[in-house]
C-alpha cells in the first residue's frame, strides 16, 4: 500500500512517498531538530529516515523542489554526496544515505549561488552539476533550452543529455502505473515562465507535480506545491486546461504551497479569510475530489490578535489562508485540514501518515499509548 | 471539525468528574480530561439513577477514515459511554448522532436511537481482565473506523446473530426444526432440565416419545420460516407475541395470520390441544446484503406458558363460551394482536445425528461403515467411542467379557454397568449418543469359541465393511486373519506397559492379511533401535508365555486415552486409503511426547508345500537373500532363516534372513554354514520379539547359471534338518537364492520343484 509521511518540521518540508513495490522517493529534506532544546517539537527527520530505512542505505529517488535552506537543511549531514568526497564518509559514525537518483528544477543547476547562499546550497548545485556532466544519477526539470546557455558555458554538449531532461507537461520517467503502482506528472518549471524571465525566482522556478497512484484500478492523485505564488498557480491551471488535461489538475491530497502563505491565493491576506483569484480558487475548490486532504507543513496557524499574527510582515502560515483552506476547501469536501505542526495535537506533534489504498487517501490517527508508547521509543537513559 | 449536527441528549444529570464514583468511569473521565488521549475529548459528565447507578460520559472522537467511505461516518464524531454500577456488561456505547447510519454491528434497542453500537463479540467478563480506558476508547474508534470503511464485517466472517439469547435454551428433535422433514405443526412434551440464575434449559421431545411418568409440560409447535433478512442489526427480544408479530412482519412474515390458521387447525384437530402451552419455531433466513443467497439459517424459539386457548382469544381467533373455543364468523372478528401474551426467546439446539456429529469433528460425513469390532474392554471401549462421536461407523460390539469394578479405571463404561457384558454395555452407551436410528448392536460372544452363537458371529464378520480387532490376543488376530469375512482386517493394541499403540491394518484387498502383517511387526521389532523397549514388562511383573500382549494391571488412564485418540484418528485415516499400514506410536512416558515407528507393509506370497503346509514369504527376505547373494558372488553365500510357525493351521512364515555366520565357508560352487555367535544372534531376535520369531530353516546361494535346485549336497543339508525338526514335527525348510534375484524354497520333503520366486 502506498503510504506519503509528511514529517513534523514547523516551516520546512520533507516528504516521504513509499511504494507498494517498495520504492522510496523523498521531495525536499529540513533537518531542523534542536535536540538540546526540551521545548522542541519538530521530529528529528535523520533519526526518522533511518528508522524507517533499517538496513537499507538508499532512497531511489531525493528531489530537491528548489535551493531555499527549508528545503535542503542538513542534507550534507545525511546524503552521501558521489561527486563530493567530504560528503561520503560515515556521519556520528553511521553510514550516509545514498540518492540513487536526483530530481531538481533546471534553476538548480543554473542559478548562480551568491554569498548569501550557504555551503549546501552550493554542495547541492556541485553534484547536480556534476551528475549531469557525468549523466548519471539525474534527472533536470526544465524546458531543454533553459539549459543551453549554461551548458555552452560550461562546455557541456546538451544534446548528448535530452535524456536526462523533462519538460512540464510530461510524465517523469523512471516510474509507471504498470510497475510502481504511480506516475509522476510535472506542471512546474514551465516554459512560459522560463521564457519571460530574466531574473531567476527560486520558488516560482520550484519542481511541482502531480503523483497519480493506482491500487485495485482506483486513483489518487498528490499535487505537490512547493513554494509557488498564486500567478504560477493561475498559470499551471490555465495551461494545464489548454492543453485539455484537466485531470492532471485533480487532487486527493494537497501539499499546500509555502506553508500557509496567503500569497499561493492572491495578493490580499483578506480580513478574516484570504479569497483566492480565480484559477486557484478552481484548483482548490473544483479540481478537489469528495473527501480530499489539505496538508499545511508548517507551524501551527496563528490565532487572530496573537503575536504572530500581529506582526506587521508575519511569515506563513497566515491564519486567513488557512481558514480559507479549512471552511472553503475541506469541509465542503467532508475533507480534511491538516497541519503538521498540529498533529496529531499541537502539544506533541507527530509524522502523519497517509494511506492510499482502494479507498482512496486515510489520514492515519494511531493513538499509541502505553506500553506500546514506551517500547516504540528510546527509553531515557538509566543509573 | 464537528459539523453543526443534532445531537440527541443522554439520560441523567450533568455533574463534575470529582462526582462520579463508578471506578472505571472515574478512570476513563480522569484520563480523557488529562488531554492525554491525541483523539478523544471528555465533552461532559452524567449521572443517572434509574434501573441502579449510571454514570454516563460524553465524549468525542475523531475517527481515522478513509476519503471512499462505505458509510456516512464522521472525521469526529459524538458518543456517550454508559457505565452501569452492576458492571454486568460492556459499558453501552451510544451515538448521539441523530442522523447516525443504520449499519452493521448496532444493538437493536426499544428504541432505535440512539444507536447502540456492538463494540465486541468477547464476553464481558474475558475484556474485564485486560480492560484499559485507552483500549476502551481505540474499540470504540476501530469500530467506527472500520465502519467507515464497511469493514467491520469481514467477508469470511460468519453472519452476525439477529438476536442475542436470553439465557433460555431449547433442545428440540432435530425434524421438527426442519420444515422439509415435516416440520410444520407437532405435539410435543418439554421438560426443564437445567435452572441457573442465568438461564433455563429446557428440552423437548415428540410428545409420542415421551415416557409416561415424565415431568413437563404438552406444547404445541408451529415451526415457521422467514426472511431473506440482512445480518447485521442485533434485534433485542420480544417479550409479547404482539411485539414477535411486529417484529417479523419486516422479514416477510405475517404472523398473525400464520397463527390464526394454525390455532384453528389445532382446536379442530384436537380439543385438548387448547390446554398446551405454545412454542413458535422460526427460521430466519440470512443473507449478508440484500440481493445475496442465504448463507446462514438462525433458528429460534418463543415459548409461551399461555395455553393456546388463551393466545387463541388474544389473537381474535375465538371466544370462550362456556370454556369452550367459539370460533368468530363473519364480519365481526375483532383484531387483536396477541397484547399480552409473553413470550420467552429460547435459544435452539438441535438433537445431534451421526452426520452432525462427523460435521462437528471436521468430517465429510459418508455411508457409515460396518464395523464388526471384536473386544470392547479398555482400549477398545475407548476407541469405539471416540469413533462414535464423530459419527463414524454402524457397529456390531462383539465380546463376552464381564464389566467388573476394576475396569472402572480404564474403560468407557461407569459403575452402573458392573455385572453387565462388555459388549451390551458399550453398543448401549453408543446409542445413547444420537437421536433417531441405533448405531450399535452387540453380540456377547467369544469370538474363537462362540458356541450357540457362531453364525451370528459369522454373519457380523461376513457382512462387516471392517473387522476392528482390539482383542488384544495374537489367537483372536490369527482367527480373524484366517477367517472367510471379506471385510478388511484392522487390528490394534497396546505394548505391555501402555507406551506404545500399534496398528496393523490390512489393505483393501487383504493382499497383505493381518497375520502377515503381525509378522512384519514383528520384524520391526527385531530390527529397529526404537523398539528396544517395545516389549519391556512393567516393574515386578514377569512375562509368562508368548505374552507380547499382555496386559499390566496397572497403568495409566492417560495413556490409554491418548492412545484411543491416536487410535480413533488412524482408523479414519487408515480407511482413507486403500493401503497396508504398520505403525506404532510411542509416548515418551514422562515428557508425554509422541513419536512414530513404521514400515511399510511388503508384499507377500503363499505357497502350498508338500505334508499339507502353508509357507508366507514376503518380499523384504527374497530382497535380503538376493543382495546378500550379489554381494558375494562370484561364492556361493547362506546363513538361517527367521520366522514362525502356526502349528495348528500348518502354516510357516519366513520373516527374515540372517547373513553367514563368520566362520563359514563360502566358495564359487560351495557353501558350509558355520555357526559362530549364531545362537547369540538368534536369542537375540527372540527376546526381542518374546519368542514369537525363532529360527525355521537354512538359505544359501547358488552361482550364475546354476539352478535354484537342491544339489546333491542341498538334499543331504535338508535331510539333516528334517532329521532334527522332526521332533518338534516341524517342516525342514530350505531357501536357495539364484541368478535374477529368484529364489526356491522347499518345505517338509524335496519332492517336485515349487516355483520360483522374486
């Protein structure tokens, strides 16, 4: 049975998606656990990947939706880097993980990292970059000349790599319906966008699909979003309706864009509740199937008048957004809203887990108390 | 989040957590309001003090659901959890949904909502032990989780009751439960058997049946059929036949009419059927969803202790003049409904027949086999039984053994048989198991001298399908062997302290007889390490005889009854296959582990000889012969031939073939059986077996191209032998192995030439 966990890491994402064929696919990575600090919440994602990993030292496939550090944080700690020697020997002596294979956004290989970005934004472009010269190990989303410029620069021949390239509008390859039970459809980066501009925007350039998965002949779809803002998303719909594939719009469970923010609905945070423009507003609500689920990775969502909420630039999640996606998107649907600072309480939060099986997408809510609790755990140390 | 919904409003007062008192709504209140539960919130407190203390908790649940849902469940979701001070039973769950889906797995109450959910099928008393609030409110959230999903029923699991008991229980005759076998309308006579606090047994039989003297009450039955209804929805019982009429008209029964007719059936069939009591015997008929067949049949009964001219009244059917029934005609039927008549529901268990019994023991149940079974003491008691019970066999008990006090210990049999024949006793207990046709009849004979009773003997063994021996007696095996019964032979016993069991059974077409097969045990005997101690006698007591069957006095229930267990179940499997078999299982004594030690039975050949004798050889020696034969070649080789003798029929058994001592002499057109520890050998083989193997004759080889025939020196071997056997009036006995693996064996003189076997 598929499962897709989405790890409790307040504004940062990690997404793990677990095949029936036992395939492990994770978008984006944010170690941001303070393991001295008592108040911490967010899980420490290491430790939960290789509990889950066990023996195994891989994943088939780690994307990297674009180069914002809540995206990547702590990936030089975990991933065994083929390209970079000083990332692949053992960490606290346990062994790195490899990535089989690497997804990223063409911006990733061809932004050019300045002094703001830090050393893993830099490790990561390397071994894109490398990867792609030695063309193995990864796959550039992108429309093919995008890439152009940056390969004539740097002496690389393209044409001899169009295999490792895939447009918006494709499924990426590597995965089917047939042998994995999914497919994975690419609305973002696209070309009209990479056409227009001039000035590289990393999350509206960030990877966004759509995961279809298939078990007993019954769908369900996974839109992931990234970080993009409302426009992208307005042209995501438009294109993707042009081009009469409206089904590569529906959505069973929704990765909600940048934690929250209101800007993925418009411009205006509103009042009480943010009122989205038109396309996003179709997407949410039309594209949405009965009893679909909306993920926020974030915080826990401000209360009105609170300290967060006051604040004059208040960063996501914005209150407004998610009463819109709570009363205007989910309950209509018998649906779900889900936080994932917030679950399964705000107290103590948890990974969650979805379910898909012939029944379509099953928010897990184990409750696991006693000894039960104490034996999924490491105990406290003893005298 | 909740929805704006109805939420119907429980019994009882609204109180604090500090006011409650019944330990485990303290508990379950004191965690819930700890908000250590991630699903479940303490929404209020009640109390209520009607019908004894209850104290209700209100909470809500977020449940884990699917986004396809079979059923209307929601993400969240309102319950009260009653718990009642006598803590009899699970605490009720109810939904205060007021729109809560009419689903699978609910209570049926006096009134439909809320809905009661039926949370476990586990008695009460069996959760108590590992009762937790957190496993309490995870039932709770996996059954509506499950429900969400239409899960809850799983599809190999059987169809829910649609009525729970009410602690009375009906036996009734297997027919009058059954419409086809004439169900319909019966007189019968109920007794009550069995009383406790918490129910009533009651057991009924044909009225016809019932012996005079007996206590109990006349009823009159009225076996009825309804449905097709869905499983699912527990109904509570009805306590008045008008609530059984309102209750059954949903399922396509009309009752009341159905009464009417069979009430003025009854009182025009007979006036003293007004006075009986009433039992109504109704067949529900099953189905898991609409549109499916009928998986399961739920029969139950509802008695009432009015009489039938009293029910007749309540239910319009007549009026009472002068305590007689006057039917009302015409227009002026009134139309009561029964109001006031109770009822009692009895839960129905139908008398068992042989194939309810083989379908109980996990068997397709067949024709019942013809059993003659010749000894019913210890073992064999045992074993007849536990064939019984699993509704194996048509039996004819053959013994003329006495039942005595002290085979109390051992056998079937209790006191109330002391001083009664074995076999009556045992056919009489085999009866008594099934209702309808007897399963057993018995002879009290002695099977070797049956005197007046020799032909009802013969007859039992020639019309038997299987000749069951537990006489525990080599001469009764060898006569059933020799018998002229068609029937296949299957022997058992016990070793002489009660370790071993082992069974020899012929196959189907008595290829191999039984008394071949007691000399392969035999063999086994002589030959296996695990044997050893088959034949060891119990501490102080000493063998007397060939006694390998006997007997100690004292020995152990247990084992016997495991070995009847072993034994009832090999019978059966045994007479699966049309195949021979020769095992013995042995119980290692104090761990009361089982092993198995077998052979496979060997094909056996009969040859008549000369002086009117008999010789079985069987193919296991004509192998040994050979090889040893091949192994010497290009010398000619020998040595002594094992095995036994039934003097009285003139029969011998070559069993086995010993190699050459080491002090013969063996060339390529010569052999001299030399006799180096062969004494040793041979009591060796004969303590092993308790004399039943001794030695009989001489084998040796002749080279290639030579003939299995006696040589000059061959004839002067066997006149020796002769010579020395004829004492004992034994035959000489003389094996020449040959070329091809075939061999010659002459008995008693050397006179034409036998024909060779291989």
């Amino acid at each position: 049975m598929p499962k897709i966990t989405f790890f409790n890491l307040a504004n940062a994402d990690s997404i793990r998606v677990d095949l029936a064929s036992g395939k492990k696919i994770l978008f984006d990575f944010a170690d941001r656990h303070a393991p001295d600090d008592d108040k911490e919440l967010r899980c420490d994602l290491p430790a939960e990947l290789r509990k889950d990993l066990g023996k195994r030292k891989n994943f088939d496939v780690v994307a990297f939706t674009h180069l914002d550090n809540d995206h990547y944080d702590g990936a030089t700690d975990f991933f065994y880097f083929e390209h970079i020697k000083k990332y692949q020997g053992d960490v606290d002596g346990k062994p790195r993980i490899k990535m089989d294979m690497l997804w990223v956004p063409a911006a990733v290989i061809t932004e050019s990292l300045g002094h703001g970005d830090d050393v893993e934004a830099k490790a990561i472009q390397k071994e894109a970059r490398e990867r792609f010269k030695a063309k193995a190990g990864i796959r550039v989303f992108s429309r093919p000349g995008r890439l152009q410029e940056w390969c004539d620069e740097n002496g690389v021949n393209l044409d001899e790599r169009m295999g490792l390239v895939t447009d918006a509008g494709h499924v990426a390859p590597g995965f089917s319906r047939e042998d994995d039970g999914v497919e994975f459809f690419v609305h973002s980066p696209f070309a009209k966008r990479q056409d227009e501009n001039t000035v590289e925007d990393r999350n509206n350039d960030a990877l966004v699909m759509q995961a279809t998965f298939v078990v007993d002949d019954v769908e369900t779809k996974l839109f992931l979003a990234s970080d993009i803002e409302y426009g992208i998303i307005e042209d995501i719909v438009e294109i993707t309706e042009n081009r009469d594939r409206k089904e590569r719009l529906e959505w069973d469970i929704f990765k909600l864009p940048h934690h929250c923010s209101y800007k993925a609905l418009g411009l205006d945070k509103g009042e009480n509740k943010t009122v989205p423009v038109p396309n996003v507003k179709k997407l949410f609500e039309t594209y949405g199937n009965d009893g679909g689920v909306v993920v926020s990775t974030s915080e826990t969502i401000p209360v009105k008048g609170d300290d967060r909420d006051n604040q004059k630039h208040a960063n996501p999640p914005h209150r407004q957004a998610a009463a819109y996606y709570s009363q205007e998107v989910a309950d209509p649907k018998d649906g779900e809203f889900k936080v994932t600072m917030e679950h399964p309480s705000a107290k103590k939060p948890e990974p969650l887990v979805i379910e898909i099986d012939e029944a379509k997408a099953t928010v897990v809510l184990a409750e696991i108390t006693g000894a039960a609790a104490v034996i999924s755990k490491t105990a406290p140390r003893a005298g | 989040m909740a929805k704006d919904m109805n939420f119907i409003s429980p019994d009882g007062v609204l109180v604090d957590v500090d006011a409650l008192v019944l330990p485990r709504a303290k508990q379950c209140a004191v965690i819930l309001a700890s908000g250590i539960l991630n699903f479940t919130r303490l929404l209020e407190c009640r109390v209520s003090e009607s019908g004894g203390r209850h104290e209700i908790l209100v909470i809500e649940v977020d449940v884990q659901r699917p986004q396809k849902r079979v059923h209307d469940i929601h993400s969240c979701e309102r319950i009260a959890v009653i718990f009642d001070e006598s803590d009899s039973q699970i605490p009720e769950t109810l939904s205060l949904r007021e729109d809560f889906p009419r689903v699978a797995h609910l209570n049926l109450r006096r009134h439909e909502k809320p809905r009661s959910l039926c949370l476990e099928e586990r008695p009460w008393d069996d959760m108590k032990l590992d009762w937790t609030v957190p496993g309490h409110i995870e039932l709770i959230r996996s059954w509506l989780s499950r429900t969400s999903r239409g899960e809850l029923h799983q599809p190999d699991q059987p169809l829910e009751p649609l009525l729970f008991g009410s602690g009375y229980h009906i036996v009734i005759p297997d027919d009058v439960t059954r419409p086809e076998a004439g169900g319909g309308q019966q007189k019968l006579h109920i007794v009550l058997r069995g009383t406790t606090e918490e129910g009533r047994v009651l057991v009924a039989r044909h009225l016809a049946d019932a012996p005079k003297d007996a206590g109990g009450l006349a009823f009159a039955s009225l076996t009825l059929e309804c449905g097709p209804v869905v499983h699912g929805v527990i109904w509570s019982c009805p306590e008045t036949i008008q609530e059984l009429i309102a209750l059954v008209i949903d399922v396509g029964l009309d009752l009341r009419d159905q009464l009417l007719r069979g009430l003025t059936g009854l009182q025009q069939d007979d006036a003293k059927s007004l006075d009986s009591g009433l039992v109504l015997i109704i067949r529900f008929l099953k189905q898991r969803d609409v549109d499916q067949k009928i998986e399961a049949i739920e029969t139950k009964a509802f008695l009432t202790f009015s009489t039938v001219r009293d029910i007749g009244v309540a239910l319009g059917c007549w009026a009472i003049h002068d305590g007689h029934a006057v039917p009302f005609v015409g227009g002026d039927m009134p139309s009561p409904n029964g109001e006031g008549i109770p009822i009692i529901t009895a839960n129905v268990h139908h008398t068992l027949t042989p194939s309810g019994a083989a379908y109980l023991n996990g068997r397709d149940f067949e024709e019942p086999v013809k059993v003659a079974a010749i000894g019913a003491g210890a073992l064999g008691s045992q074993l007849q039984m536990n064939l019984a019970r699993a509704g194996f066999g048509q039996w004819t008990i053959i013994d003329d053994d006495w039942f005595f006090p002290h085979n109390i210990a051992r056998h079937e049999l209790n006191k109330f048989a002391v001083g009664q024949n074995k076999a009556l006793g045992v056919a009489a207990e085999l009866n008594c198991l099934h209702d309808g046709e007897q399963i057993a009849s018995m002879l009290p004979a002695n099977i070797l001298r049956p005197g007046g009773m020799e032909e009802l003997v013969s007859r039992s063994l020639n019309e038997a399908d299987v000749i069951l021996d537990a006489a525990a007696s080599v001469p009764v095996s060898r006569h059933l062997a020799k018998h002229a019964s068609n029937a296949r032979r299957v022997s058992v016993f016990l070793n002489p302290t009660g370790t071993d069991l082992v069974l020899l059974a012929e196959d189907k077409d008595r290829r191999v007889r039984l008394d071949c097969l007691e000399m392969q045990y035999y063999r086994l005997m002589a030959t296996r390490a695990e044997m050893a101690h088959h034949l060891e006698l119990p501490a102080g007591q000493v063998r007397y005889g060939l006694g390998c069957r006997d007997l100690s006095s004292r020995m152990p229930q247990d084992l016997l009854s495991i070995h009847a267990g072993i034994g009832s179940r090999a019978v059966q499997t045994t007479l699966a296959s049309n195949d021979a078999r020769l095992e013995v299982w042995q119980v290692d004594a104090p761990a009361m582990t089982v092993s198995s030690v077998n052979a496979e039975p060997m094909e056996v050949f009969w040859q008549e000889h000369p002086g009117g004798w008999l010789c079985a050889i069987d193919k296991h020696v004509l192998q040994r012969v050979a090889d040893l034969r091949e192994a010497n070649l290009p010398n000619e080789t020998g040595g002594v031939l094992i095995g036994a003798y039934d003097m009285a029929s003139k029969i011998v058994y070559v069993v086995d073939a010993l190699d050459a001592p080491p002090d013969s002499e063996q060339w390529p057109t010569l052999y001299v059986r030399g006799s180096d520890f062969l004494a040793e050998r041979i009591a060796k083989i004969e303590k092993a077996t308790a004399g039943r193997l001794v030695y009989i004759g001489e084998w040796h080889s002749h080279p290639d191209g030579c003939p299995t025939l006696p040589s000059g020196d061959d004839v002067k071997v066997f006149s020796w032998l002769t010579q020395h056997l004829a004492v004992e009036s034994k035959p000489a006995l003389m094996l020449i192995a040959g070329q091809h693996r075939a061999s010659r064996l002459f008995l008693w003189e050397i006179a034409d030439k036998p024909e060779e076997l291989s």
